[in-house]
C-alpha cells in the first residue's frame, strides 16, 4: 500500500511538471525546432512509457541511493534511457 500511495504522489508530480514543460515552458521551442517530425501522440505507448519509468526509479533508484547524489543521477539516468528504447519500441508497436 506504500508502494502505491508513493508511486500516485510520483504520477501527479511528474505528469504536473512535464505538462508545465511540455504545454508552457518549451511548447514554443519544440514547435519551432522541431515542428515538421512532431506527429499524434501515442497515447498507449506514453502511457505505459510513463508506468515504466515511473516504477524504475521507485523500484531501482531511490533504494539504492542512500542520499548520494551521483549514484541517483547514474541510475536515474540509466532508467530513463531504458525507458526511451521502451517509448520508441511501443510507439511504433501500439500505432
């Protein structure tokens, strides 16, 4: 019951600050740079993608750190690229 009640508060804060990133902050820049390979969004594979990596860093990140700072980074950055092969494979798996 932790484990969800952690993962929930993790899903709001995240979808909350990519939707800060993705809808305010940098909508503009993306639009402009990269407007002509932006297609529909997949929603399936977002998703899953956002479960995926959402479980990672609570499954395999936060626990091992142990308030070291490099060792989140490291294996933060590890799940996330994982979670970027997983994005691409679904995306094109789900359309």
């Amino acid at each position: 019951m932790h484990f969800l009640k952690v993962f929930l508060v993790t899903l709001v804060t995240a979808l909350a600050l990519d939707g800060l990133w993705l809808g305010v902050v940098a909508k503009g820049i993306y639009q402009k740079e990269i407007g002509g390979l932006m297609g529909t969004t997949g929603w399936a594979a977002a998703i899953l993608v956002y479960v995926f990596l959402l479980v990672g860093l609570l499954l395999f990140v936060v626990p091992k750190v142990g308030g070291d700072l490099k060792q989140a980074l490291l294996w933060g950055a590890v799940i996330c690229g994982l979670s970027a092969v997983v994005a691409t494979y679904m995306d094109k798996v789900l359309r």
